[in-house]
C-alpha cells in the first residue's frame, strides 16, 4: 500500500527533529552541545524567506499543519510566531481596562556588553548573541524599566509567541499560590483531586512530587526516538497531526490516563511534559475554572497586560499546560517582574510571597544531576522553575528553542526572551545565552542609570 503524504510527513518531521536532537538524548546530552553546521538566523528569517506571505501566498511559501511542515526548520520560524494559524485556540482575557504601563529607560550601550560562551575561548558580544539564539523577540528590564527591546522575522512588538514550556512556569506558580492559599495539600494524592487518574501513573504521585516532577513514570522526552512515549502525547492533544488509522487516545486527559508507573515517586528529578497537564487538571478540579480562566483572572487581568495570550487546545478545548501559551514579549516580562517582586506588581500582592519564596528556595539539588543538564551545573527544579542557586539567586522559566524569563533578584534584572533556535534542546542555546544573561546583570550593576 502506499504510504499517504500526511504518514510520509510525520515520518519526515520525527525524522527531523531526530537529527537535530540525537546529540541531546534526555539522558545523554553534551557538554556543550554544537549544532550541526545550519542556515544562520538571518538567512533563515521568515519575512525574508517569504513564508506566508502574499494573497494567497504561492504554494511553495505556504505551512501547513497538516502536513507537518509547520514544525521543520527553517519554516517553524513563522508558525512560533503565528501559532493560532496552525491549530485551534482558546483565550486568555487581559480583561478591557488600561494596561499597566512599563516606565521606559532604553539604553545604547547593552549591545556592546561582551561575555565568553561556554565552552569557548573568544569573546561574543551582547548583540552577536541574539542572532547565535536566533532571537525573535526580547525585552530586558532593569529596575522596573524597560532599558532593551528587540524584534526579529515574524515577531513584532504587537504580535505573540508559542513560549514552549515557559507554560509549565505559569502553572506551576499557581499551583504554588494554591498550596500558600491553603486550598491544595501538597502532600495529598493527585488522585485525592482527579479521581479518573487513580489507575494511572499519576494515581499515588502527590501534588509536590508533580510540581516538583519527582514522579516515577514510564515516559520518554527524547524526540529522537519516534517510539517515545512524548508523541503519543501530543498526537493525542492534537499538538502535531496525526497519522492515518490513528486510534489513540483522543485528548490530553485521555493520554494522561494511560501514562504507566516506573519506579518509585519521590525520586530523582526527570523533566517529563505530562506532569504539567496532569497539574493543569488538578487545578481546574481545585477552582472549577479553566486553564485559560485561571491565567485570565489570576495573572493576565491583574498585571494589566498589553495583550490578551491565547492557548493550543485538543479537539474538545483542553488547554495544552504543558507547553500550549501564547503571548507579547512584554507581557511575559510583566509576568517575570512580578516574580522579581515578591509576588507584587503595579502595587497589588498577585501572587503569594509565600508562594515565590518557595520558588526561589529551590528543591533538591542532589535530586537534579541525574537528569544529566551539564550547561545547568548546582541547579535544582521546584514548581516547574529552574533555579541557579548562584549568587544572584537567579531563576527562570524554559522552553524548548530558546524562550525564557530569567529573574536575577540582585540585579534587579527581568530577561524575557522568545526564539526560534533549530534545535529544541536548550543544551545547544544555553552556551550563548547563560553567560550573556550573567554578563549583562553584572554590567548593568556596575553601570546603573
């Protein structure tokens, strides 16, 4: 029989993302990872490819969904920045009153700001790396104030951008806020909040074993192996298409369902996406509101964002907690700036402190380098945040192709970064990118205006 171009797609696409993400295999990445020799970001630039452009655009600038190609490199550079073309949505309200306004005090001199890759022995500059990171969109904030703004390709300063699982950060600070507001037990069973989870992997896990992704499930991140268990997850919440005769479950919480136990929870730490959606429908049973409501009304309406974000969806409207958000860049700084503040914004406690202390505690940092993320050395992982523990009590939220918001609280500095990087694993980005982040938050101590 032949195979339909939708199979031949999909194969195509796992294929692709094998090549690029076979030298960071979960539990195999490099040092310091090197990208195979690639396109560089300016000759990979949407607009200037020409990608979706014209009316309609001519067929061979065309991405689709449906074929995969949305998710190949150099095309998913546009779709990161036009996700609600490529799939079903849901919306997350700013609410209709006056946005909360970020005091301007852009400066000239960041650019030149130098650092030292890791892993490397010749300087990089400040704006060299934002083409190394194939950057669509960052602003920097110092003190409250926005000193930096960039746009690159498809994203503009009024446009949004998937942030990957920068989501799960999100979620996990309102999970957090829910245990400090005292409505989720944290040493409580999942099942104890979703009972239709009691059978699965997720039944006798706790709430902070899921925040803290501690739990013993038999699930496979590496996008290298088309046999890994993250596919099977995201077909189900219609996240890429599916291939003809598929019979699998048919939405995120279906799959959850059939997520089987290995080991023992309580463990080590293993970075695993369906933790997040499994958190995302404990907090939907704890407040009886969506995942979008919750956003909308805890976070979006209370920091007076600029724009309403929007969420991808399964084929009946669940929101995809494990990666699904979409958003301004300046909104997600607005987001991290709350988290630098203790929770406060705009004069309003948002978030509890309780909350946010927890956070930047950390977890267990003997509990974090099995997971093998040599780039992230004495880090640990707590409410689904990356914590340094460095001097600086950096932390932030990461997703795969570059997003982050990275808090470093001495400096008082807030990064909020989208990109389009070729590969999915942050290994490969983080050498231009941690050190750059560190540079600039010592340089703009030295410097203060």
């Amino acid at each position: 029989m032949k195979a339909s171009k939708t199979a031949l797609a999909c194969a195509s696409l796992i294929a692709g993302l094998a090549i690029f993400t076979t030298a960071q295999a979960q539990n195999a990445q490099p040092a310091f990872a090197k990208p195979p020799a690639i396109p560089t970001a300016a000759q990979t630039d949407p607009v200037t490819l020409g990608w979706m452009i014209g009316s309609p655009p001519p067929a061979n600038k065309v991405i689709r969904f449906a074929d995969g190609s949305f998710y190949s490199f150099p095309k998913f550079r546009w779709p990161f920045s036009n996700a609600r073309q490529m799939g079903p949505t849901t919306n997350v309200s700013r609410g209709i009153g006056a946005p909360a306004p970020l005091p301007r005090a852009e400066r000239d001199d960041i650019d030149a700001v130098s650092f030292t890759p890791l892993g490397k022995t010749e300087p990089m500059t400040w704006a060299q790396s934002l083409g190394a990171n194939y950057t669509d969109g960052i602003v920097v904030l110092h003190k409250g104030r926005v000193v930096y703004e960039r746009y690159f390709g498809a994203l503009k300063a009024d446009g949004q951008h998937l942030a990957h699982s920068v989501t799960k950060s999100f979620f996990g600070t309102i999970g957090a806020a829910l245990v400090a507001e005292g409505k989720l037990d944290p040493n409580a069973p999942v099942s104890q909040y979703v009972p239709e989870l009691k059978d699965s992997a997720f039944g006798d896990a706790t709430i902070r074993q899921l925040l803290d992704m501690r739990t013993g499930l038999k699930y496979s991140e590496n996008y290298a192996d088309p046999k890994a268990e993250i596919w099977d997850h995201v077909r189900a919440g219609s996240v890429l298409p599916r291939p003809p005769g598929y019979a699998g479950p048919q939405t995120f919480y279906e799959f959850l369902q059939t997520v089987k136990k290995e080991g023992e929870h309580g463990g080590t730490f293993a970075y695993k996406t369906v933790n997040s959606d499994a958190l995302g429908w404990v907090i939907r049973r704890v407040t009886g509101k969506s995942i979008s409501e919750n956003l909308s009304e805890r976070v979006w309406r209370k920091l007076g964002m600029e724009q309403d974000a929007y969420f991808s969806v399964d084929t009946v409207g669940n929101e995809f907690a494990g990666g699904g958000l979409n958003s301004g860049t300046r909104d997600l700084a607005r987001f991290g700036e709350m988290m630098r503040n203790d929770g406060r914004f705009n004069g309003e406690q948002i978030i509890p402190k309780a909350a946010i202390d927890d956070i930047r505690q950390g977890s267990d940092r003997a509990a974090f380098p099995s997971a093998n993320y040599p780039t992230l050395p004495g880090w640990s992982y707590r409410n689904m945040w990356w914590v340094s523990n460095n001097d600086h009590g950096a932390y932030a939220a990461r997703g795969v192709h570059g997003q982050t918001v990275y808090i470093d609280p001495k400096a008082e500095m807030v990064i909020a970064r989208y990109a389009s990087f070729p590969m999915p694993a942050n290994a490969f980005n983080d050498p231009t990118s941690l050190p750059a982040y560190d540079a600039l938050a010592r340089y703009l101590m030295a410097n203060p205006r």
